[in-house]
C-alpha cells in the first residue's frame, strides 16, 4: 500500500518536472512543532518525538528523557510516511494512509467530532469523515494556524484536499468564512486539480499535478493571496509565467519555485523576500501578483527547492549547497548571528515584532556542505529549522526553546525558559545526530549565570 501510494505521489511531481535530486528520499523526515519535534526514520518508518514537554509527544508522562528522542505511542505493526505538527497539536500518516492526532482539541483539531479534550494524550487515529466514510490513503499532513484559525491539512493519494479544525479566514475553500469543523471536510478544488502539495501560513497554498498553484483564505487580505482577486474564500490559481514546481510559505511572505528555478515571491513582509532598498522600515508594497524575485537574489545558481520557517527563508541550490535570508531575530536564518541579547531589554526574550535584524540577501550556509537535499520548517510559529543531506546528516539551528534541536541541549527549567526564552539558540546550522544521545545537558540562561540569586534563576541551582 506504501509503495502504491508514494509511487502515485512521486508520478505527479514527475508531471510538472521536478528534479530528481528534489525526489531523493531522505533518511529522515522532520516535523517542526513549535515547542515539539518529529522525526521518522524513513528505513524503518519508526515515528519518534523530541522535546522538553514530553505531554506533547504522543507519549505516555513516564516516558524518555526530554530532549532525547521518544518513540511516540503507537501501533508497533505500523510505520509512518509523513508528520506534521503546529502550536499544540500534531498528526502522523501511517503506511496504511491511515491519520494519527494527539494534543490540543479546544478547536477539533482531533478530526474526533468532538472539541472535547482528549482523554489521553496517546495518538488517535480518525475513522471517518465529515460524510462518515473512512478516513484513509492520506499521504501527506500539514499543521496551521493563523490569526483566527487553526487546524489541520491533508493530502490523499488521489490528489485530494483535506481540512478540519477552525476553518475560519476563509480557509474551508468553500465560499464560507469558516468555522470549526471536527472532522476533515473535502476542500473543492477547481477543475478537480489534483493536489501533490499544500502549505499554509496565514493563507493555503496547494501545488497541483499540472503545475498550477492555487491560494485561498487570508482573512480578506487579498495580498496574501497573490491572485489580484478580492475573494478569498474559493482557491484560485496563482498568475505565474511557468509551471511550478515547489512551493513555501512563512508568516505574511509566499513563495512558487518555477520549473527553470526561477522563484516568485508575494505577500505583505517584501523586505522579508529581498525586495526593495533594505531595512524593514523601508519595505515596498506588496506586489499584486507574484514577483520574478531571480534578481534581487542574486544567487549564483537556479533554486533547487524552498522552505521557510515563521521568518526566515531557505534554499537548496542545484549544487546541493544551502542558502538562507529574513528575519534573524532568533538565529534560524542559521548564519551564526542574532541581536546580543545580553544587552536585549528584556533580556534573552525576543518580542516577536518583525523585521529586527534582517537578512537581506541570501548568505551561503555550512560553506564546507555540498549536499543538502531537503530542508524541514513550518509556519505555526516555528523559529527553527532542520536540514539533512544526502548521506542521512541531520542538521539544526534557530530557536531551541523546548529542547527541539535534537542537541541534547535542554532549559534549566520551565519558569527560566519561558523569562529567557532566546537563552538556548543556535544561531549557526550545526551537524546533529539525535539517536545517539545517550544523556542531556541541563543549561541554565546565560543571564542567570551572572544573576544566579533572583527568581527564577535560583530555580536552577536549587535543581542541581
């Protein structure tokens, strides 16, 4: 069934050219929650979660160690081929097509029927759907959430969209504004375009078999959306002088990757896309319409793939190399700076006001590497990355609040890391390997070190 499925998927990204390199499996996939993270290992298709909250793992609270990878709860008889995660919820795709969910249900995110809380935090998997048919051949999940909504997005192996949760901002793609729906409900896509890839940020983004990208929701903010259109509660394709062949998206910026590599940007944050004379102050207005970004980038190469996580974008160029630009505020552009929080009122605690320490060209990242294939982000808040390459390296940089890095690194306690959140980022991509951590590393804040007596940081010594 795995094998039938994903030799579907892959014949559809074959349909509007795709290259192969952008087709090599990796070792691992990574799903990037905002204070949990997923990892399958794609050889044994074992699912594991990583971080300091072990409630949000799909695990039971006696198991692991935080910060060192947990295989998450459930059936020992299956394996996983995709996984998602967001602010407090995740989900997983099981080699049946089978969707497996844990954490927060205030807003169905479940697919249960219910907003009920969850009577253990252990995966569920979803029966049925909205109509009461069985929920199956889903191949790919994604995570969202936005100002008014949130929820989740699948993909089936027919091409099909996939949505539940609070669907308000227009992001049920059906004409309504939204609302919660507890259940996956199918989005009606035009012309019945078959869908190999969707992202979502404040808006949808769906990549079709044909090359064709299609956008909905935004609340009304027509920008988002790329289209020139006023509505926003139907997909419509995206005007874009080619075929596409990937797709990204981060907090108010998106982006379609043309079949020549050619990258086209849109959206409200433009100096987080190179656009315009520099500094955030100075952004130009956002374009109607996507805007042929090959230029402003200048980057020595045609573009690979994309992916952005909340502020930051990133690239693998033909030659396997990394590139990386936006918001560095939490260091997951991966360069190996940030703004010295030392000296940060309040310190060690970024205040997540846009465009602080911008990146405003693409920088080449971990220069000796040649060989990236797949980089790993997220929208929902996420302000870290992995990438891996094609020998099966894993790496991480940006934001390690919730010991999430797979570093083995881990805050010194809840109250200092939610005071001095930034104390434990990574600001430069770094090689991990997160299955051979045998032990953490309990670190307090650098502002405790020098300030040890005052609450919380007395939290720490009394801990040792």
């Amino acid at each position: 069934m795995v094998v039938m499925m994903m030799s579907r998927l892959v014949l559809f990204v074959l349909a509007i050219g795709v290259s192969m390199a952008g087709l090599a499996q990796p070792k691992y996939l990574v799903g990037l929650g905002e204070y949990q993270c997923f990892i399958i290992n794609t050889g044994t298709g074992k699912l594991y979660g990583v971080g300091n909250n072990i409630a949000a793992l799909g695990v039971r609270p006696d198991d692991g160690t935080p910060g060192i990878p947990v295989p998450v709860r459930v059936p020992d008889s299956l394996s996983f081929i995709d996984v998602a995660s967001g602010l407090h919820n995740s989900l997983a795709v099981d080699n049946h097509g089978g969707v497996w969910t844990w954490g927060f249900n205030s807003m169905g995110e479940s697919g249960m029927g219910t907003t009920d809380a969850p009577e253990s935090p252990l995966p569920t998997r979803i029966p049925t759907d909205s109509m009461g048919r069985p929920f199956d051949n889903v191949v790919k999940v994604v995570v969202w959430a936005s100002n008014k909504s949130n929820g989740n997005i699948a993909v089936k192996s027919d091409g099909t969209v996939w949505i539940w949760g609070n669907t308000a901002e227009g992001m049920r793609g059906d004409g309504q504004y939204g609302q919660v729906n507890t259940r996956p409900v199918q989005v009606p896509m035009p012309q019945n375009k078959k869908i190999v890839k969707v992202v979502a940020s404040a808006v949808i983004i769906a990549l079709a078999s044909d090359g064709t990208v299609w956008t909905w929701g935004g609340d009304n903010r027509k920008e988002l959306l790329g289209t020139n259109m006023v509505d926003y509660t139907h997909p419509h394709q995206l005007p874009l002088p080619q075929k596409a062949k990937d797709i990204a998206t981060g907090g108010f910026y998106s982006y379609a990757l043309g079949v020549d590599g050619r990258l086209y940007g849109w959206g409200y944050y433009t100096s987080y896309m190179c656009m315009g004379p520099g500094g955030f102050q100075h952004s130009p207005p956002p374009p109607p319409v996507p805007q042929d970004l090959t230029s402003s980038l200048h980057l020595p190469l045609r573009i690979a793939s994309v992916s952005c996580n909340s502020t930051c974008t990133h690239v693998i160029l033909t030659d396997g190399t990394l590139w990386g630009w936006g918001d560095n505020t939490s260091g997951s552009v991966g360069n190996g700076k940030e703004p010295d929080y030392s000296r940060h009122i309040p310190p060690y605690s970024w205040d997540w006001g846009p465009g602080q320490m911008l990146v405003e060209k693409p920088v080449r990242l971990a220069p000796g590497v040649h060989d990236f294939i797949r980089v790993f982000g997220g929208a929902a808040g996420i302000f870290y990355c992995y990438a891996i390459t094609s020998t099966g390296q894993l790496y991480s940089w940006g934001r390690n609040k919730g010991a999430v890095l797979g570093n083995g690194v881990v805050g010194a306690t809840p109250d200092i890391m939610a005071v001095y959140p930034n104390s434990w980022d990574v600001t430069e991509v770094t090689p991990v390997d997160p299955f051979a951590l045998t032990k953490i590393k309990l670190v307090t804040s650098p502002w405790c070190i020098l300030h040890p007596k005052g609450s919380p940081c007395n939290q720490f010594e009394a801990s040792q």
